[in-house]
C-alpha cells in the first residue's frame, strides 16, 4: 500500500453525511483536515473488526481534531468515499 494516497476530492452521498452528522461533524470539516491541514496523518489499517481502510487525523482551521476512515471509490482514481468520523476526545 501507498503511505501517501492520491485524494483529490470526496463522493458525499446524504447517507454519509447524515451518518458523520450523527456525530456531529459537517463534510466541509473532513474536506479541511484532509486538504487544509499540513500534518494530516494518514496511513492503511487493516483490523478484525472493521476490515482494509484508510484512516486520516487532521484538524480543522478551527482546531477541531477529527479522525476519519475512508476508502477510494472503486474506477475513479483519486475520488474517495467517507466511511465515518468523528472528533477524538469525544
């Protein structure tokens, strides 16, 4: 696996958002601390429970410290799909 995924843009589907919402997160907030955010993290992890995905820590600009696994969308290279997130130390 590549330690630095291509990720140009995300694929929000109203079910996503309303599932990121339910923990109180907008897509806009997981657009900054992927795209805006100089020390994102992201690398591939691979457990038991939920199976291979990426997973990217970044802050939002208002500091907001978000953790959020995603997969790339399957025949569009570089579009990505939101599997959850949500704010660490929650």
């Amino acid at each position: 696996m590549s330690s630095e995924p291509q990720i140009e843009a995300f694929d929000w589907s109203d079910k996503i958002i309303d599932h990121i919402w339910e923990h109180e997160i907008d897509p806009w907030e997981v657009e900054e601390a992927v795209f805006d955010d100089s020390e994102v993290e992201i690398r591939y992890v691979d457990d038991k429970e939920h199976g291979p995905r990426w997973m990217a820590q970044g802050h939002t600009t208002t500091g907001r410290k978000l953790r959020i696994y995603m997969n790339p969308c399957q025949d569009r290279e570089g579009i990505w799909y939101v599997i959850t997130a949500w704010e660490e130390g929650r």
